[in-house]
C-alpha cells in the first residue's frame, strides 16, 4: 500500500520491493558485465594479460551497471506516474466536477 503524508497525499515513493529488485537487477548486470570483459579480454590476449583484463572488467561492469541503472530509474519513475494518474483518476471518480 501507499504511505500516507501529513497532508493526507499518498507518497509517489516507488514501494520497497521494486526498489530492491531495481538495486539487484544493477547488481546482476554488473557482475554480468564484468565477467564478460574479463573473460573476453582474457581470451583476446596472448600471455595472460591479468592486468588489462582486470581493467576491462572494471569497464564492462561499470558500463552494464550504469545501463541497467538508467532503465531502473525509468521504470521506477514510470511506475510512480503511473499510479499518481490512477489516483488522481479514482479521486474524481468518487467527486465528480459539475
């Protein structure tokens, strides 16, 4: 449910659950990521190369992650519209304008 402000306003606060499952969807998509670069530079290079590999980890993880964050942050802005229209569609449903 939503909570509730001083002013009786119900918060535009994307519930707990989707913020975690935003907070984990980033996270996923950063270890993704870095373990993709590391393993494709790692493959690319001849000799082993376990400091660019590193390097292009860090660079991969920090591109999908930056990624997936910028669809989070939409989804849950999306969200939040959302349901502040459904509100204010349910509050003139109960008062109609004349």
């Amino acid at each position: 449910m939503s909570k509730s402000t001083d002013a009786g306003l119900s918060s535009a606060e994307p519930s707990t659950l989707a913020r975690t499952l935003a907070l984990l969807a980033i996270l996923v998509a950063g270890i993704s990521g870095g373990l993709i670069g590391h393993a494709v530079t790692d493959l690319q290079c001849a000799d082993g190369c376990p400091a660019l590999a590193g390097l292009m980890g860090l660079v991969g993880a920090v591109i999908a992650a930056a990624g997936v964050a910028v669809v989070a942050v939409l989804s849950l802005r999306a969200m939040a519209e959302w349901q502040a229209t459904e509100r204010q569609q349910a509050a003139r449903d109960r008062h109609p304008v004349d």
